[in-house]
C-alpha cells in the first residue's frame, strides 16, 4: 500500500490560494528562511571551556570543548554534549552571577551561519538526522571559524575537528583570537563591565 507522507501544514496550505491570499505561504517562507546560526561562547566557569551551539529545528544544541576548538585538522578536541539552549542564547554575553549554574563570564568567542553538507547515497542528510547519528559534518561561515568542520560521536562523547580546506591553519587559535566576535571586548573588560550588576542585590 502507498503510504503518502503528510506534509507539515498541510492542511493550512490545502485551504488557502497564496495567489489570492496575502496569508504566509509556507513553501515560500521555507525558501526565505536564512541559515543556520552557530555560536561558540568562550566559558570562565569553575573550568575555562568553550560551548559549541548549533542551530538545529529551532533551538540550540550544545557541547562543552575543555580545550576549545582547533583549526589544525591534526588535533581532535573533545566535546561533551550538554542541555540544548534556546536560540536567543547563542548572543548571551556577560557574567552568570556566583552560586548561580554555570558561574562566570561569558563571551561570544565566535558567531555566525553553518551549512549542513554530509551526504549519503547521493542525498543531504537532515541536521536532526545527523545529530541521531552521531555525525555532523559542516561549513562554518563565524568571525574566527570558517571551512569544513566535523562532529563525530564516539562510545561516550563527541570529537570536534577541522577538516583539511584553505582555511585550516596551525595557528592555536583560541590564544591569538581573544577578543569577542560580538562587541570586540575581551574576556576581562567584559567580566569588568558586568560586575555592578553581579553586585545588585548583594548586602
Ligand atoms: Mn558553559
């Protein structure tokens, strides 16, 4: 038996004539939609991290790299899958008040779109899919990051790597690229700028 699969919106889209209506033409909006966005935020919280976040159907999944991300294809970092995070975050700035999760400052190391390339027998695999797999495999269009990165799942945790490409490069790039992809500020003038409101409230 044929099973037809159903669309989402179907139905919205079955009873409308997008000719004559000014209402939202899903197909037409799906064509507008812009690309993916990335974050990776740089983390001073009990360990220095950096928190890799993809946009993937409409909130962020996230992996803490302890070491942060290289351009060498020759070095692998780990990367700890941690709790998806809403979109939104993928600009927060600024300092995560003590005794509170995640205590510290936080800077948006780099930001920008990504494109899903990883294909199998001949056809795109879904982001949503790839995550399921355990394997990601993307083009980073940030400030700092650029080229084809990969994601590998492993038994427990995740790998996250450059792919060899004109933008992979020996250069220790979390040491020489400090300052924030957002509002240029290091680390220390953000912690600086943020610490009144930390003190609110505080006797
Ligand atoms: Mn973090």
């Amino acid at each position: 038996m044929d099973i037809k699969k159903v669309e989402p919106l179907e139905v919205y889209t079955r009873r409308r004539n997008f000719e004559k209506t000014t209402e939202p033409d899903p197909m037409r909006v799906k064509k507008m939609q812009k690309k993916p966005v990335f974050t990776v935020q740089e983390h001073h919280a009990s360990h220095l991290h950096w928190d890799l976040r993809l946009e993937i159907d409409g909130v962020m999944p996230s992996w803490a790299i302890p070491k942060g991300p290289s351009t060498d294809p020759k070095i692998k970092r780990l990367a700890v899958q941690t709790e998806d995070h809403p979109i939104a975050y993928a600009t927060f700035e600024g300092v995560i008040p003590e005794g509170e999760y995640g205590a510290g400052t936080v800077m948006v190391w780099d930001f920008g779109t990504y494109e899903n390339i990883r294909i199998k027998d001949g056809i795109s695999v879904p982001m949503d899919q790839c995550l399921k797999d355990g394997r990601i495999e993307i083009v980073l269009h940030g400030q700092k990051l650029r080229g084809v990165f990969v994601l590998i799942k492993t038994k427990i945790n995740w790998l996250f790597f450059k792919k060899s490409d004109e933008y992979s490069s020996i250069e220790d790039i979390t040491k020489t690229q400090t300052r924030s992809a957002l509002t240029n500020r290091t680390i220390d003038e953000i912690a600086r700028s943020h610490s009144d409101d930390t003190k609110k409230g505080q006797p």
